[in-house]
C-alpha cells in the first residue's frame, strides 16, 4: 500500500451548459474530470478521466471515487514492478 503522504493529486474538471439559476438542475450541464495522480518519490503518474456527460453532484462524487481507487491500484502496481535502482 502506498502512503497517501507521498502522493500528489490534482484535477481539471470543465463543465459547459447548463445554467446559473438554481432552478436549473447540474445534470442538465456537461461535466467531465480528469485526474493525476504522481507518487513523488519515484515520481511515476497515472492519470485517467472521466468521460463528458450528464452528471449529478453525487453520480460525479460515485465516479470520482471509483477513478481514483483504479488509478491508485494502477500507481501501486507501477511502483512495485518498477526496477530498483
């Protein structure tokens, strides 16, 4: 397992459409995410991303969170196979 102390996480999220009002519901606008996650002493990066679409506030959190676990399984899994030096 990684320490979460060693990671450096950042996110680009965009989002078009949609309106300012309040009564305009968030899943209306088009939102997408990108993710990149570095493990700083080896300094290997994964990055993923989560497709442009109809999202809640809540679906983003749930697909957030899922990207994030694959994306640090798929870190670990790099820094373990990488070569010691």
């Amino acid at each position: 397992m990684l320490d979460r102390s060693e990671l450096e996480v950042s996110y680009t999220s965009s989002r078009s459409g949609g309106s300012a009002k309040a009564r305009v519901s968030r899943s209306s606008a088009i939102t997408s995410k990108k993710i990149i996650i570095r493990h700083r002493p080896t300094g290997e990066t994964v990055s993923g991303e989560i497709e442009p679409g109809h999202y809640t506030r809540k679906k983003m959190q749930a697909l957030t969170a899922e990207l994030e676990e694959e994306l640090l399984t798929k870190l670990e899994k790099a820094v373990v196979s990488r070569p010691k030096t």
